[in-house]
C-alpha cells in the first residue's frame, strides 16, 4: 500500500517588527498556497505584531 502524501507542511514565521524572532508552525498547502501571515505575540517587543511566512 502507498502512502498518502502530506497535505501540511511546515512553515518558518518571521516577525516584521525586525527583531528576528520566528514561530514554526504548519499549513495545509492546499487551502493556502500563497504566503500566509498572522498576527501573534513577540516577545522582544512584548506586544502583538504581524509574522509572516519566509522560505
């Protein structure tokens, strides 16, 4: 039997306050091809900003 292929992949996300923290998380690649970004806590800064996906 073959093996599925994974839908998930994973994805580094870099902060866009410039202080060079990251997250790695996942995304389904097929629902979201494109370049994902969400809003979440960084903690050098110490408030929510912008991370977006780099590659």
């Amino acid at each position: 039997m073959a093996k599925a292929k994974n839908a998930r992949q994973i994805v580094i996300m870099e902060s866009t306050a410039g202080t060079g923290y990251r997250y790695a998380t996942t995304k389904n690649k097929r629902n979201h091809p494109g370049r994902v970004e969400f809003k979440k806590y960084d903690p050098v800064v110490r408030k929510h900003v912008v991370f977006k996906e780099t590659k």
